[in-house]
C-alpha cells in the first residue's frame, strides 16, 4: 500500500492499468455509496460533498504518482508528466505511455521490473574475436 504514495521506482503498463483502473473503481464505488447516503439524508449535503471532494483529490494524487512511476519505466523524468497537462501534446504523450514498452535492464530510475537484463551491443571487434 506505501508504494502507491512513493514516487520512486518503474511501473509496467499492466500493473499502471491494475493499479489506474482499481483507484478509479474505489473511487467510483465511494462516490455511489456517499450520493445514496446522501439521498436517503443519511449524510447532510456538505458532508456529502467533502466525502466526495477529498476522495477525488486523493484518486488523483495516486494516478499522478502511477503516471509518473510508469514516465520512470520509459527511463523519463516525472517532470514529462507536466506535458500532460497540454491538450494535444498531453495527448499524445498519454497514449505513448501505454503502447511504448518500459527500457530494458535497470535504468535510473530502478531495476527492470519485468527482471530483464540490459541489451549490450558488440563491437565488431567483439563480434570477429568471438567467431574466432
């Protein structure tokens, strides 16, 4: 549950989409269950609204620090994640992130989280040696 609050590490695309479309799930589920009390007066109007407001603000704050972490897999600084904010430019970066494969092998941001080793080319004075 911590690593969900911490900007550190890499994500997979599968495990940003689990974790995105779970956070959006729970946040859907509250937002049914605190609308119900406060149809039924269960809830007074402005409690509803707060339930509802910091439940927003902590779904998001979660998906930032997803989106971030799965920037981190394509070896990208959190900071790109402020071109999402850019329509069109925000856009593109967005669907990028999820059909562009994370880099292979550690990277700076942590180890593979798929446990890949880094692709290392040969040298042709390598490759000549080894044929040898």
């Amino acid at each position: 549950m911590k690593e969900f609050f911490l900007f550190r590490g890499r994500l997979r695309r599968r495990a940003f989409w689990g974790r995105v479309l779970g956070v959006y799930s729970l946040a859907f589920g509250w937002y049914a269950v605190v609308c119900q009390l406060a149809v039924r007066q269960a809830l007074p109007e402005a409690g509803a609204v707060l339930l509802i407001s910091a439940a927003i603000v902590l779904a998001t704050v979660i998906v930032v620090i997803q989106s971030i972490k799965r920037l981190h897999d394509l070896n990208l600084s959190g900071w790109w994640g402020l071109l999402l904010l850019m329509p069109w430019i925000g856009y593109g970066l967005g669907i990028g992130m999820q059909l562009v494969e994370g880099s292979s092998g550690p990277n700076r941001f942590g180890p593979d989280p798929k446990g890949r080793t880094a692709y290392v080319q040969r040298s042709s004075a390598q490759k000549s040696s080894s044929a040898e």
